[in-house]
C-alpha cells in the first residue's frame, strides 16, 4: 500500500513537472513570436548633422517610417514625426538610423545654436554701451555696423561707412538688458556670415577710431544707396556754391 502511494506521489509530481515544461516552452515560443513581430518606426532618408530643427526633418521627409522586427528597435525610438517637430537634434544622425528621441533636446536647452545654420557664426563683439545701444537693443534685433576708419597714410584722415548690414542680434549685451557693466564695456553677440562680415566687422572695431550699432526697423527696413563720408563731403553736402567758395576763403558765417 505504501508503495502504490509513493508510486502515485512520483507519477502526480512527473505529470506535474510536464505541465511545466510544457507551459514554458509555449511562453518561450509565444516570447519569440512577439519579438519577432514587425513595428513601425522612423529613420534618417539623409545624413542630418547637429542643430537641425526637426521640424525641419518633417517638413523635407527626411525621415520615413520602416517596419523593423520589435527586438531591433532603439531605446527611444518614435512612432510618429510629431515627436520630434518641436525639438532639435543635438547629434549627428546618419543615414539609415531610426530616430530617437535622445538624439534630440528642446529648443531652449540649445540656446543661440538653434539660430545658427550654414556660414552663419556667432560673434562676440565688445564695446561701450553707447555703442552697444544700451538700454534699447533687444534679442532678435537687427542691427547695421557704423564704423569710423582711418584712410591712408594720413595721420588725421578717417571716413566713416556703414561697414555691415542687417545683422541678427543673437543677445543683446548686458549693459542693454540692464545688468551691471564692468570697466565700462560690455558685449554684444551677433550672428554673421564666417567670412566678409566676421572680418569686416572685427576690423572695423578692433582699427576703427570709433564704431556703433544702428537698429533697423522692425518691419520693412530698406537700404540706402552705399556711400562714404568723409571731412570733405560731409563739409559740402548741401552747401550752396557762394557758401562754399566763403569757407574755402577762409571767411567765417
């Protein structure tokens, strides 16, 4: 009797043990199913280099969906273009790449960088507050370079030109936001092409006897037609000829 109940105990604890095995190999086989199961995912069409606005990846369809098996998709990976159209990549992303949104960060986090594209650089340039439009430039504005040269080998001759025009203002310099100033300067940070401007630009305030931001418009700014002013033209613009032959005499008014 005692053994016909330990041979029960082993043949219930067997069937048991088969239950089991068989349960987990159906979960196993149900596990690999799924994870061989298709979804929906976005990838780069193009190289798309750091900075790109995704609202720009949307815009070009330079990401396209792919189906991909559910074991290759990349921590992060988005299920729609929306996810992305608000922020900005702050990586390279290669062709081929499924989209992540760790490749990406908000606008705000990049700062100036977000304004940056192609030859466009980010300048600083220091100067006094008059020349930095203290108090009255703001971020986004749009300014021209007024700059005061010295001409030849004359140690009294300078013209003054407008040097650079319609430049963004990427942040206005403390003195123009109100904070305190050190040693009487401050700095201006400008976006400007990375050759002609930046070097015009720097000559002109590191040569020039004096210089100055001049603010555009807000809306519809135009351009005069370029000129240079210099002691003579500026002396004889508008002056009537009999006035003009008065001074050249030496006369006074």
């Amino acid at each position: 009797m005692a053994r016909l109940r330990l041979t029960g105990i082993a043949v219930g604890l067997g069937l048991v043990a088969m239950l089991l095995t068989t349960f987990y190999v159906a979960s196993y086989k149900r596990h690999v199913r799924q994870s061989e199961s298709t979804v929906t995912v976005f990838t780069a069409k193009r190289d798309i280099p750091q900075g790109t606005p995704g609202a720009d990846l949307v815009r070009h369809g330079w990401i396209a969906p792919e189906q991909v098996v559910k074991r290759s998709v990349v921590p992060g990976a988005i299920a729609r273009p929306d996810d992305v159209r608000k922020l900005i990549t702050r990586q390279d992303i290669y062709t081929g790449e499924q989209i992540s949104v760790r490749r990406f960060a908000d606008s705000a986090e990049q700062g100036v960088r977000t304004q940056l594209h192609g030859s466009l650089r980010a300048l600083s340039v220091p100067g006094t507050p008059d020349a930095l439009l203290a108090g009255t430039l703001r971020d986004g504005d749009h300014v021209d370079i007024l700059a005061n040269l010295k001409v030849g080998e004359c140690g009294t001759c300078y013209a003054t030109r407008v040097v650079s025009r319609d430049i963004l203002v990427l942040h206005a310099s403390s003195a123009a936001t109100g904070q305190k100033v050190t040693n009487g300067t401050s700095s201006v940070l400008l976006a400007v092409s990375d050759n002609r401007q930046a070097q015009k630009i720097w000559y002109a305030v590191q040569n020039g006897a004096g210089w100055s931001l001049a603010l555009r418009a807000v809306a519809h700014a135009t351009n005069s037609p370029e000129d240079v002013e210099g002691i003579n033209s500026v002396l004889k613009d508008s002056v009537l000829p009999a006035n003009l032959r008065h001074y050249r005499n030496g006369g006074a008014k």
